[in-house]
C-alpha cells in the first residue's frame, strides 16, 4: 500500500515581508514628515524671533532718529541766535572800542593843552591874553567831555563818565546817538566843528597881537 502524500501549505513569506515593509516604509515616511515638519516650524520661529528682532531695532533707530532731529532744531535754533546775537555784540564792542580809542586821543590831547597853561607863570601884564586862551582850551575840552558823556551813557564804558548801564540796558538811542561825535571823532575832530574853527580862528588873533 503505497503511503499518503503529505499535504504542505505553502507559506507566502515573501508576501508578508513585502507588507510589512510597505508599512515600515509608510510608518519611515510618517516620522520624516513629522521631522520635517518640526524643522519647518522651527525655522518659521527662529524667522519669527528675527523679524521681531529687527522690529525692535527699527523701531529703537525710529525712536533715536526722532530724539536726533528734535534735538537737532532745537539746537540749531539755539545756536543760530546765539550766533546772530553774537556777531551783532562783537561788531557794537569793536565799534565802541574804536570810539573809546579815538576819544582817548581826544581827551589826551586836549589835556595836554590844558597841562601847558600855568596860571603860576602869568604876568599881569599878559593875565587878560593867557586867560582868554587859556579859557577857550577848557571849555572846548569840557564840552568834548560832556558829549562824550552823553554818547557813552548806558554803555559798558558809561561807568568812566559815572553814568553806567543800568540793568544792562542797551543805549536808548542806538543809532541816532552815534551822529555827530562818531564822524568828528572819525575826522580826529572834537564835537563842533564849528567851535573848534572860532577857538583856532581866535587863537590864531591872539597870537598875532
């Protein structure tokens, strides 16, 4: 009796194998993706951090910028005037120096006239005649002194003549003030040209005698 065939089921191992690769390689696919994605937010942080990073700077230059500028007319505001106010004090002080120094010529002048007279040496004979000229030197001094004054007055040279500043007040008549005694002074004349020329004229008539 011939023996019985053994029955063997064949096992689909290959089958099996290629299916759980297939969800191994799907399984692989799922996690890259979710790595990938990961990464993908993370630079979409690390952009979202810089972004408020150079917000931030922006807006601190903005701010600095604005600082910048306000200070910038304020101070150009500032130092203009100062500049204006400046030019314009220097140009008075030199204008009143160059007075001050001809009226130091003036004065110097005109004491040195008056030096010369020495009533001591007078003789009654020539009393009358020294006096009168004598009398002429010191008047036209005296008066040169009181207009010089007058123009000086409410200046920062006003305290030579006893009649300084007060309250740093400007001279009420800046311009006009300057008139007569700036261009005699500026000719080396006294005030009145008028009077200086009789006082010489008669100087002059007294010296012939």
């Amino acid at each position: 009796m011939p023996a019985p065939t053994e029955y063997t089921h064949p096992i689909n191992v290959r089958s099996n194998q290629m299916e759980m690769s297939r969800r191994g390689g799907r399984q692989d696919d799922y996690d890259d993706k979710i790595k990938s994605a990961q990464l993908e937010l993370e630079r979409i942080q690390q952009e979202r951090e810089e972004l408020e990073r150079k917000k931030r700077e922006l807006e601190e230059l903005t701010s600095r910028k604005r600082a910048f500028l306000a200070q910038q007319v304020e101070l150009t505001e500032k130092l203009s005037t100062s500049l204006t106010l400046i030019d314009r004090e220097l140009y008075e002080m030199r204008e009143e120096t160059s007075h001050l120094e001809q009226c130091r010529s003036c004065f110097a002048e005109h004491l040195d006239k008056i030096q010369k007279h020495d009533p001591e040496k007078w003789t009654r004979d020539n009393l009358h005649e020294k006096l009168d000229k004598a009398m002429i030197v010191t008047d036209l001094a005296a008066d040169e002194y009181d207009q010089a004054a007058a123009y000086f007055e409410n200046t920062r040279a006003g305290a030579i003549f006893g009649r300084a500043s007060k309250g740093g007040r400007r001279r009420a008549k800046a311009i006009s003030g300057e008139s007569e005694f700036k261009s005699q002074l500026m000719n080396g004349l006294a005030f009145n040209l008028p009077v200086v020329v009789l006082g010489g004229l008669a100087l002059i008539a007294y010296l012939i005698k």
